[in-house]
C-alpha cells in the first residue's frame, strides 16, 4: 500500500521510547494556530511510499532501535488509517515496537465502517502519544478550527482497548496556560486508566520562518515563547489535580 510521507527521521528521541524510527505522514485537517509544520497540511503534496520501502529504511540499522521502535506522526497519521495499520502490522511482524503520534480528531465511534478500522489498527499499536490541544470545546475550535468530542471519544476507546496512552500538551501562554485549563486537564486524565506518562509541550516561534518561506502568516504572532520555568509549573498543576483526584 502507498501513503502520502513528508519526512523520515532515522534517529528519533522524543517519539516514544527508546530510539526510534520516525515517519512523519502528511496530510492533516486540523489548522492549529501554533502548528510548526504548514507544510504536511496537505496530501498531496507528500512523497509517495509504500509501507514495505519504509520497513527495508528501518531494518537497515535495525540495531538502533532494539529498546525503541517505529513511530508514525503527522501531520495527522489516521488521515491514513489503511496505510498506517498496513504498514504497523509488518512492523508488529518483524517484531518491532509500533506508537502512533496522534490527535484522535478523526475517530468517529457512530461510523461503523471507520470503527471497525480503528479496531483493527489498535491490533497492531503498541503506544498512542495523544496530543490533547485544549480542553474547552468552544477554545479546542478556536484553537485548531475543530471540536474536541472525538478526541475524548478516542481517548476512551483507547482504555477500553487496552492501549498504554501518553498525553501530550502544548502550554501556549494566553491560550492553554491557565490554572483552570490544566487543572481540567488534570481532572481528565483522573478518569483515565491507561495513561502512562504525560508530557508538557512548551510552545515555541521556532516555525515563524517557515511560515514566512511559505508567504503565510503566523498566527500567533507576537505571542512570547513558554519558558521552561513556566513548563514545569504547568506540569506540576496538571500532576497534582491529576495524581490527587
């Protein structure tokens, strides 16, 4: 099978445990205000691929990522859904690691045909990274131009399969910053039985120049760059209304 890739990184370190093999599918229907890669929006303009020439990248230095594995990120990977659990299922074949990269907004738990996709890519998922974007619904749409229900959804059918889950969050000041947003948050993951490990994101300008190449305008200009005093203050609400709940 043929998927749409925009980038391979060989030596991934912040994409799952371990060492990892990192495949950065293209293609995504959200428009987060923050999002630093523009350039994976749109389908078509990715490299085409099959699943098998990816696996024969990977397994030529094979010995890198005994204790890691393969991720697939995005853009947004489930765009994909019938490459991504093809191309997990060799993996999960050759006896290697799989973890998706993910914000869950196209799970659709009322569409039986989508559902039954999903079960059968949860088969061959080892990890799910979730990136939760906000917590408020009305703030989720003005912050990536979509509804935050299916993220939730995704979210529980993910305990209810089983599926070792980490939170990801990116604390932008003014936007995601707020006690009461990550004290939320906090409460959520009290809910949750399968989340591992959380992970706060620290906004960062780092894409303004790639947005400036593109003749696009950065949404969040002017917006000053979380530090990381300010990152393990977050983490620290969130753990504690988390952890006390």
């Amino acid at each position: 099978m043929t998927g749409y890739i925009h980038s391979l990184e060989s030596f991934g370190t912040v994409d799952g445990p371990g060492v990892r093999y990192v495949v950065f599918s293209q293609g995504c229907p959200m428009r987060c205000l923050y999002c630093h890669n523009p350039d994976t929006w749109h389908l078509k303009d990715g490299t085409p691929m099959e699943t098998e020439e990816i696996l024969k990248k990977l397994n030529r230095n094979r010995s890198f990522y005994t204790t890691g594995g393969l991720t697939v990120t995005g853009g947004e990977p489930l765009l994909q859904i019938d490459f991504l659990t093809e191309l997990f299922t060799k993996a999960k074949e050759m006896n290697i690691h799989t973890c998706l990269d993910t914000s869950g907004i196209l799970f659709d738990k009322n569409n039986e045909e989508k559902l039954a996709k999903f079960h059968a890519l949860t088969k061959v998922t080892d990890l799910v990274m979730l990136d939760i974007k906000h917590m408020d619904e009305n703030e989720h749409r003005k912050l990536t131009g979509h509804s935050n229900r299916n993220v939730f959804d995704f979210a529980r059918f993910l305990e209810e399969q089983n599926i070792p889950v980490w939170i990801r969050h990116v604390v932008v000041p003014g936007i995601t910053n707020q006690t009461e947003e990550l004290e939320a948050l906090g409460r959520y993951l009290s809910t949750l039985t399968n989340v591992e490990k959380l992970e706060i994101l620290p906004y960062h300008a780092l894409a303004v120049p790639k947005y400036e190449n593109l003749d696009m305008e950065y949404p969040l200009k002017g917006v000053p760059q979380l530090t990381k005093q300010e990152a393990k203050e977050a983490y620290a609400i969130v753990e504690k209304t988390w952890k006390n709940m």
